[in-house]
C-alpha cells in the first residue's frame, strides 16, 4: 500500500524511552504466519529493524495515544523519556487489521533526528551531523 508522509508539525511526538527489536515471522506451507524464535526483522537492506513507542500530543484530541514506530537503524535507537522525539521521514502505512477487518495504520521511519548511522549506513560511515 502507499505511504503516506505524516506532518509531525501539527502534533508533538513524546518518548516513552521504551524501544524494542521488531520480531521475524515466517510464512507456514499452510499459509499461516509464525514468529522465529530469537530473530530480529530486518529491511530489504538487511538492516535491522526496531519499533520504537512513543506518545502522540494532538491538540485536537481528547487524550493522548501511544504509537509504535518502525525505525530501521544498525544501533538501537533511544528516545529520553518524556521528551519530544522527531522522526526523519514518518509515514503511515494503511492496512486491513486481520480478524476485524478494519483499516489500521503501521507507522515506520527513516530514522531519529539527531541519532547515529542513518538506516541502510554500514559500520564506520557515520555523517558529521
């Protein structure tokens, strides 16, 4: 499905600190979806993939939400708990959630401003930012 850019200049993005490696599925002979034990996901670059929580400030909304955002990074990416995060290339992902058939949106980014290698950058090839 199409990726849809997000302007985070409407909301605040606040850390959670908590982040994690995203898990590898396998396709089954049957069609079913399995998680592989003790694997991490990674991207069509081979870059591993994290999902990094964070809490969604709307101003127009009524309470907060928290969202998982899919970051692909060589390191785990950090956020400081209660400070405002801001992802480089957020998108939303829309997509039809199994078992209710409702439209869900998967958020990934191309990284975290202000930290590490870039997605896709090898060992030793950090940009002086």
């Amino acid at each position: 499905m199409r990726a849809i850019p997000v302007d985070t200049t409407k909301i605040t993005l606040i850390g959670t600190g908590k982040c994690a490696a995203r898990a590898k599925y396998g396709e089954l002979a049957d069609g079913t979806r399995k998680r592989i034990p003790d694997a991490q996901d990674t991207n069509d670059e081979g870059v591993p993939m994290w999902i990094v929580d964070v809490l969604v400030d709307d101003p127009d909304a009524d309470r907060a939400e928290i969202a998982s955002v899919k970051v692909a990074s060589y390191d785990e990416p950090t956020t400081e708990r209660l400070k405002p995060v801001k992802f480089v290339g957020l998108v939303a992902v829309p997509y039809v959630a199994q078992g209710t058939n409702r439209v869900a949106l998967s958020f990934r980014a191309d990284g975290i401003e202000g930290q590490g290698r870039k997605s896709g950058q090898p060992q030793g090839e950090q940009n002086a930012a």
